[in-house]
C-alpha cells in the first residue's frame, strides 16, 4: 500500500492543490478541513505516515495538531506551515518544492 498523507486545512482550495501534488507522486491522501477533524480520524487502524497541517485554522491550529499527536502518535511527522504570510506564484511554488522534499524524506518518494 503506498504510503498516506493527511491534508489538514481549512481552505479546501489548498487541500485540493496539495492533493493534485501528493497524489502525482503516488501516495494516498486523506484530507481534514479541521485540526478536529484530524484528531479523530488517526486510529489505530488509520494511522498516516506524515501529516502536513495547516498553522492557522479556528479552533484546534496545526501546532494543537502537532502536539496532541507528539502524544498519541510520536512516530508520525507532523509538518506546520501556512501560506498566509506571503503569497504569489513564486512563493507558492517554492513551497510545493519543499512540501515535495518533505514528503520524500518521510514517504520514500522521489522529488519530482
């Protein structure tokens, strides 16, 4: 089974762009629109192999995320990062290409 990302963010444009890119690489996506969301849908049974949660989110942000899972789940990376501060192509490409590194780093893919 290859291994599986979950996508928390509450910007539905966004989880859908990472998906378009997580999935070319051939890994399974789920996506949580809340950090509460995301909370409960790692289970024992569901657990992914990285999670790359958005930073600013209402209720439960990434960092809550990160760290009620450093508990549960300390073998599951957590990545932080918001595109909110700066914006524009060049920026979010940038991020796509390290988003693509950590991914590879944790996943076992190969940076496109």
């Amino acid at each position: 089974m290859s291994p599986t990302v979950l996508v928390v963010d509450d910007d539905s444009d966004f989880r859908a762009l990472v998906r378009l890119r997580l999935e070319a690489l051939g890994l399974r996506v789920v996506e949580a629109e809340t950090g509460r969301d995301a909370l409960l849908s790692v289970t024992p049974d569901e657990v992914p192999d990285l999670i790359i949660a958005d930073l600013w989110m209402p209720g439960i942000d990434g960092r809550e995320v990160r760290d009620h899972l450093s508990f549960t789940h300390p073998e599951v990376p957590v990545c932080v990062w918001s595109s909110l501060p700066r914006t524009g192509p060049d920026v979010e490409a940038k991020g796509l290409e390290s988003l693509s590194r950590i991914v590879a780093r944790h996943c076992g893919t190969g940076t496109p």
